[in-house]
C-alpha cells in the first residue's frame, strides 16, 4: 500500500498488479511475460511488498523457490536476491532488514541487506506444535520493536515472538482447529495496529477476525463461518491490510476479488 495504490500478487496469473484506487482496472508492473524461471518472469508469487527507499517491489516467487527484487524506476533492473527457498509471505522494516516466512522449513528468517545465510527469528526446530516451532508459517507481520507475528497455519494459531528469544507466545487461536471465537482455522494474512490489536485473515472460517491485546478470544469483523459472494462475505480470504484511513482492505481469494470495509478500531 503506497499512498492511494495497492500491489497485489495475482498468484495464478504469475504478475504482480499495481491498483490505484478508484480506477476501473489495474496495470501489470512484474510478471508481464507469463509464467516461468526467466528473470524477467514470476512463478505463482504469493506477497508483494515495497523496500524501505519506496524504489523496488521485492516479491515472494513462491514456485521458483526465490526472492527477486524489480526496481519500479527502471523496468530492465531485475534481481534474484535469495535463492533456494520455499518463501510465501515477507515484509522488510523501515531499516531495509527482510523478514520471510519459509513454508519448508517451518521458521521465519531476517536478512540484512547484504547478509547471504540470514537469521532465524521465529521456529527453526522443525515442523511442531511446540512453542520454539512451527507448522507451515504463513504469512507475517514485524512491528517497530522487530517483534515477528506469524501465522502458524496447520497448527491453527498466530505465534508472537519478541526479539532474540528462544520460543514465541501464542496470541491467537492455539486451541484446535475451529470456529468458536476462541479458534482459528487456517490463518494466513495478519496486521497488529499501534495497541497491539491483531487482525487476521480466519482463512478456513471465512472471516476477519480481531484479537486485542492479552485476549483470549477474538471477534469477528467481516465475514462469519461460511463462505459467500455477497457484500458482507468472504470466500477464502488470504491477505488484509488497513490504510490511513482505517479502511480494511481483504484479499477475498475465491471471488477473485478485493473488498474494502470501513472498520471502527478502537
């Protein structure tokens, strides 16, 4: 989200689309060569965010196994800059450190510009249920103090883990997998406001749910526990994000679409 434009991943298309909001149609600015390994090519990306200088898109090509960042001043400036990773969600902080949620092995890891292996921040002992793991990390969210958010989707929950400790908190769900305000199912997008509130996108309950800080359930803010296309549903959502107007915005995957709801967050 830049100003009055948004990036989305078009997963199945293999691009990357730029959206200004209240137009009709958006524009293609990665991907625009179909699907495949080239440079100048994407592979089923799954997020999307902007570097810290607001000059490059730096994408999650999930199915090439690689991080690629495409300069937005010059179309022809394209790199590979991680190889060999299973990545699906990532966000870089306002210091230009990139934070990527690797599926395969079940941990999240920082990278300093330059660094070649990367720190571990979140997991990194296997696919578990423990506090120290893991189970299939989604998608995450770092706040001001580097504190890592992650949803930690087959184990139906959302893991908070402070910077350099050893194991996370559980913040939301961590019950089973479910629809009772108390459950998650499926967790994948997620945002934490100033207050520490989170919300996250209850991927398998169709609905957006909001867990304020220290609360042991949540409550739901769009949607509800079966799928739809109506206004007020969701199908599958994936990914949400506010603007600076307290607008919510959800990527409503299986109806192809994009919602905005006003949200009162208080």
């Amino acid at each position: 989200h830049q100003g009055q434009c948004m990036y989305i991943a078009d997963q199945y298309a293999h691009r990357i689309i730029q959206w200004k909001l209240g137009e009709s149609q958006g524009q293609i600015i990665a991907g625009e060569n179909g699907e495949g390994n080239k440079i100048d090519q994407l592979k089923s990306p799954t997020d999307v965010t902007i570097d810290q200088n607001k000059k490059s898109l730096i994408i999650c090509d999930r199915n090439n196994r690689r991080i690629v960042r495409w300069s937005l001043e010059n179309p022809d400036d394209r790199q590979i800059i991680i190889s060999n990773i299973k990545c699906y969600g990532l966000m870089m902080n306002d210091n230009g450190d990139l934070f990527v949620c690797d599926e395969e092995k079940h941990e999240v890891k920082k990278w300093r510009k330059g660094e070649i292996e990367g720190t571990i921040v979140a997991g990194g002992h296997g696919k578990g249920d423990q506090l120290n793991q893991l189970n299939t990390p989604r998608f995450l969210f770092v706040d001001r103090q580097d504190t890592v958010y992650v949803s930690d989707e087959l184990n139906h929950r959302v893991m908070k883990w402070i910077k350099n400790t050893n194991e996370g908190i559980v913040v939301a769900g961590g019950r089973g997998e479910g629809n009772c305000l108390n459950q998650l199912s499926h967790p994948f997008g997620l945002i934490v406001n100033e207050i520490g509130d989170l919300y996250v996108a209850d991927r398998g309950n169709h609905r957006v749910m909001c867990w304020p800080s220290g609360s042991n359930e949540g409550r739901i803010v769009v949607g509800g526990t079966r799928p739809g296309a109506a206004s007020n549903q969701l199908h599958s959502l994936t990914c949400l994000t506010f603007d600076v107007e307290n607008n919510l915005y959800v990527v409503d995957q299986h109806n192809n679409r994009i919602q905005r709801f006003e949200v009162e967050r208080n």
